[in-house]
C-alpha cells in the first residue's frame, strides 16, 4: 500500500505517462486529477472516480494507475484510445447541490483540455452526472449522444464479466454451464447488481457482499442467493471470486486464504502488485485480468463514440471480443508457462507495438 510520505511530486516523477492535470476546487475543497497516460492508439479516454480517499495523495495515486490501466483496457480490446482518468478527491460526501457545481466545473476543466481526455463514468459517478458534466463539455464518452444509446455502461461492463467467468470455466472444466457454481460477488453496485442479476438467471448461485450489507442482503433474497459479511469474503469457498468494487483487493494477505478456483470481476487494479499474478498462479486459482474482463462498459460507448456498433448489437459484441479475448490470454499462459497477467500484456503491448 501507499506510503503516506509520498507526495505530488514523487508520485509525478516515479510516473510513466504522458502528464497529468492538478486543480483543487476551492468550493467543494475537492482535489482534480486528471492523468493521461498514453495517446499512442487514439486520445485519452476513461472514467472519472469520485471518493473520499485517506490524503489527497492516494487520489493522484489513483488516478496515474487507473490511466496505466485504461490504456492497457483499450489496446486489449482492439479500440483506437489512450489511457486516462479522472479521480475528484472529496473531503466528504456532498450535498447534491455542491455535487452538481463540481460536476459542472469538471467540465469546464475538460473544455480547458479540448478533447485531450473525455470522460465517463467510474467508481462514485453515475450517469446522472454524466448529464451534467455533458451540459457544459462535449469530451463526455459515458453518456448517451443519440436517442436510443443506453445510459449506463455498467450491465455491458457486467455482460463481459459473465463472459469471462465462461471462458475462464471453459478453460477450467472443459464446459460453462453455471449449474453448481458459486459465484461470490464483492460490490453490488454500478457493475455487481446487474452481474448478480445475469448470473441467477444463468443458473449460478450468487453469494452477494457489500459494505452496504442490508442492499446485499435485500438483492440476496430477491434473487434467491446468500448474503456475505464483506469481512468474510475473502474466506468463503466459492468457485468463483468476482471482485466488483475497489482494487488491490488481491495480495500478499488476501490470496493464502482465498477459496475460489476463478477471479474474474470488474473492478480495476485487483492485484496489489504484479507479483500477486504469481501468488495466484502458485496457489493454481485462474486469474482473469481486470483490463480485458471489465472492458465491457467502456468497449461499449467506446464502439458507439467510434461509428463502430449499433445500440443493438453491443452487449453480443462486447460479450463476444471478452470471451475470446481471455480464452486466447489463458491459451498463451498455458502454453508459454506464464501466468494470465504476463499473456495479457503481450496482447495488449502488440496491439501498441510495442
Ligand atoms: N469506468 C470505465 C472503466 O473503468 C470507463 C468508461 C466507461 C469510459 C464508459 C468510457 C465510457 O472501464
């Protein structure tokens, strides 16, 4: 984890990107970040988090790895963007007043930028306030430019997690059928409640946690599943472990004592640190890496932003690319001795040519 010591300027110099914006906005005393971390394949795109972090350190840390991992997400995908974020750092949850003031003033940020970076919606947004940031600046991607485009990206995010739990199942047991399989999934918000809702459906029993445990326990109930203590989730044997909330979820602590088989989930930067690939690989649990399984919301709009899909036919596109994509990555692993991580890398470095 981060150490509190390092502020603006190490984070800045330790960083391999293209740069990054620094605002405080003196209304909320909210601090902006906004990283780009590589243009290389197209201009800068991907989602804008809002929290309330520990120091506003951890944001800026924030946003330069989630950057990293948005241009890693578009070159997997096969989509011509750049990686980069957004993260406002509150100081404290606000009123819905002072949320629509800073929304608006992040899109005069934007406007400031001219398209450099376009956002969307991550962790803390919603696409409410895509509306907003969308009424004063046109660099939104996350939101919907023309009738019938949807406005949530988060059940296209959640349609390729179900495909890539398949594929990951498929290269597993040799079939994908959901009968039997547990699957316990971390976050049931943007992303988590619409995976819970598809997986039932297929057939799959859904272990639900959240840190709103009474929207875990109610979802549980309507859709016949079980709910999880979120101090408990990293203990409960499952089948699959589908981490849809916050990162560096998978480390040194958390992974000897994990009881899943698979992780595949749509939250982004799930290792603490790559090494925690091979801490997975040694304990032979399957690891779906975050940038191509959770790459089903942002391939959605990107598709859309792009000319390159209709709104129907996405969520079949988006499931799709996931599948192969990640039966391809856990093929190469097998077969070079590598673990999923290093396969997806190379994917994605060829697709930059690097
Ligand atoms: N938050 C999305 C992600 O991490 C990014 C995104 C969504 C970007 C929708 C554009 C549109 O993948």
């Amino acid at each position: 984890m981060a150490s509190v010591s390092e502020g603006f300027l190490d984070l800045t110099a330790a960083w391999q990107g293209r740069g990054v914006v620094v605002h405080h906005d003196a209304a909320t005393g909210t601090w902006i970040f906004i990283a780009i971390h590589d243009d290389t394949l197209g201009r800068a795109v991907g989602g804008v988090r809002m929290r309330v972090y520990p120091t506003p350190e951890e944001g800026l840390r924030d946003a330069l790895r989630l950057a990293e991992g948005m241009t890693l997400k578009w070159a997997a995908a096969g989509l011509p963007f750049g990686g980069g974020k957004a993260v406002l750092a509150i100081p404290r949850p606000l009123t819905a007043k002072q949320r629509k003031g800073l929304m608006l003033r992040f899109g005069g940020l934007l406007n400031t930028l001219q398209g450099a970076y376009a956002t969307g919606p991550d962790l803390g947004t919603t696409p409410e306030d895509m509306k907003q940031i969308a009424s004063v600046s046109e660099h939104v991607s996350g939101v919907a430019r023309e009738p019938g485009w949807p406005e949530d990206p988060g059940p296209f995010t959640a349609a390729g997690v179900v495909a890539g739990i398949k594929a990951a199942l498929r290269h597993r047991m040799g079939s994908d059928g959901f009968s039997g399989v547990r699957v316990l999934i971390q976050g049931v918000g943007g992303v988590g409640e619409p995976l819970a809702r598809r997986l039932s459906a297929a057939g799959a029993d859904v272990l639900l946690a959240d840190v709103d445990e009474a929207k875990a326990f109610s979802l549980a109930v309507e859709l016949g599943g079980s709910a999880v203590n979120p101090e408990a989730v990293y203990v409960t044997p499952c089948e699959v472990y589908a981490p849809c909330a916050v990162g560096a979820t998978l480390n040194a602590e958390t992974i000897p004592r994990l009881g899943c088989g698979i992780v595949a989930g749509s939250a982004n930067n799930q290792l603490a640190t790559p090494e925690d690939a091979e801490r997975l690989a040694d304990r032979w649990i399957l690891y779906a890496p975050d940038f191509v399984v959770n790459a089903g919301g942002a391939m959605a709009f990107g598709l859309l932003h792009a000319g390159l899909a209709d709104p129907e036919e996405l969520e079949e596109r988006v499931a799709t690319r996931i599948g192969e994509s990640l039966g391809a990555v856990f093929a190469e692993a097998a077969v070079e001795g590598v673990s999923p991580l290093v396969a997806a890398r190379r994917l994605a470095d060829r697709a930059l040519g690097r």
